[in-house]
C-alpha cells in the first residue's frame, strides 16, 4: 500500500510530495512497529509514471520478498520527491567549511542554479518530516530502526546525513555514489565527520559503465579510510562492484535487495 502525502510543507525547503510505501504486515499485524527507510528521489521508488523513463526501482517488491523469506526486520518505505534544484539539495554543504577549501567555495557554487541547502534539506527530514511519520505511522522511532538511501548524489547525501546526525540514523545505503561532484574536498570531511564504528552501517557500490565508471578509483580512499577508522568490512560497512552495471534505475533494481539486506537485517 502507498499512501500520498503530496505538497508536504516545510519551513526549510520547498513542499515536495512524499510517498509511504506500507508492507502488507502493517494491516495483518495492527500492534506491531516498523523500522523506517527513508530514501530519496522517491517519485523513482515505485511508480513507472512518476519514474525516470518510465523505470521504478522496485525496492517494495524486493524488500517485500525479504521480508517474507524473514531475511530482514519489518519496514516502511517514506519515499521523498525530488526538486529542480536537486543538486543543490543533495549536494554536502560542510566540506566547504573547511578551512583548507575555502578558495574553493566560488567554483563549487557556480556549477548551482540555487544556493545549496542540504541543510536546510536535511532539517526538512529530522525536523519535520520524521516527527511526522513517527507521529502518523506505527514506527520505531529510534536510531537503531532509522536507515537512509539513494543513489548518485542521492548516495551522497545519505552518507552527509549519517555524518551529520548519527544519533538519527543507523545506516546508509550509497548507490553509485557521485563522488565527483566533491572530489578533493570530502575525504578531508569524511576523517572529521564519519561516526565511530560498530553502531552504524554503511553500503556503497558502483558498476563499470556510463557515469558508473568515473567511480571506482574515487571509491577506493574512500575504502581505505573506512578500514583506517576502524570499520569492520562485511559487518561495518560493504563496498560492492557491479560488472557491466550502468547509472540508471534497472541497474539500481537489479541490486537493491543486497543493500536492503545488509541494513536491514534482523
């Protein structure tokens, strides 16, 4: 069942219609609790209309047969539709902080059409938009339940949001992160900002073709810091590479249910 929340307001950013996608045990099992994946581009997730080029992800069937099979705990789907300005929303603000990037600011932001506001995005997501399913929906409301996902610079900024508000969520699935988009200014982030490990997971893969083959060499420090900080590969976090996989949503279809199971396995 996928329940429309359309024009969803928010004081930080522009309303966006949001979809919740509820497994068929929320109905069967009405005194049970649900963990929560929250997951961006969210007209992609489950409508072909909706969809780029007509091609959904299928994430509610899959997690709906893994969930059946008992391979991962009970789990709502809040699906967020993305902005025009999407970059500007997905695109990690803090790295440019940093005082060693500072000359750096002018270039980045000239590539936006709007100033960037992931920010401001994500207060959209932990000040309004989660107090709102936890409030409407039968939810676990806590960090250890709270997991977030995407795919390109969707994966980026799953992998912020856990940075930045660890106490929030518990994991991030990073889909063929777009790495380029803050080559040279995020691993030095990354060093001050990941949180420590064996409390949260995080999953990234990449394939070898279209924007897919920019990112395996930009993966790689990224792999190396992980293991340096301490994160245990396989239990920690998982980086996964995808042969002849191209940057779309069949691609991103074809793989879900390994993310899906890392992080939301009972």
């Amino acid at each position: 069942m996928i329940l429309r929340h359309d024009n969803f307001p928010s004081q930080h950013i522009p309303a966006r219609h949001v979809h919740i996608w509820l497994p068929n045990d929320y109905e069967q099992q009405p005194e049970s609790r649900f963990s929560v994946l929250y997951m961006h581009d969210g007209q992609n997730l489950f409508n072909p209309v909706t969809a780029t080029a007509g091609q959904t992800w299928g994430v509610a069937e899959a997690l709906e047969k893994l969930m059946a099979a008992g391979s991962v705990r009970p789990t709502i789907i809040v699906g967020i539709f993305n902005h025009r300005d999407r970059w500007a929303e997905y695109w990690p603000e803090r790295p440019l902080a940093h005082p060693n990037f500072q000359h750096l600011k002018q270039k980045f932001r000239a590539a936006f059409t709007a100033p960037v506001r992931s920010e401001a995005y994500l207060r959209f997501l932990i000040e309004e938009l989660k107090p709102f399913v936890d409030a409407t929906y039968r939810t676990h409301p806590e960090r250890e339940e709270t997991f977030i996902m995407g795919s390109s610079m969707g994966g980026l900024i799953s992998l912020y949001a856990v940075c930045e508000y660890p106490e929030v969520f518990a994991g991030a699935g990073c889909l063929s992160t777009h790495w380029p988009a803050v080559e040279g200014i995020f691993l030095p982030y990354l060093e001050d900002a990941l949180p420590s490990p064996g409390q949260h997971k995080l999953y990234f893969d990449y394939g070898t073709e279209t924007l897919d083959a920019l990112y395996e060499p930009l993966q790689k420090p990224v792999d190396a810091l992980l293991a340096a900080k301490g994160y245990k590969q396989n239990l920690d976090w998982i980086t996964r590479k995808f042969d002849g996989a191209a940057h779309n949503e069949p691609a991103w279809r074809a793989r879900i249910h390994i993310p899906l199971t890392f992080l939301l396995e009972k």
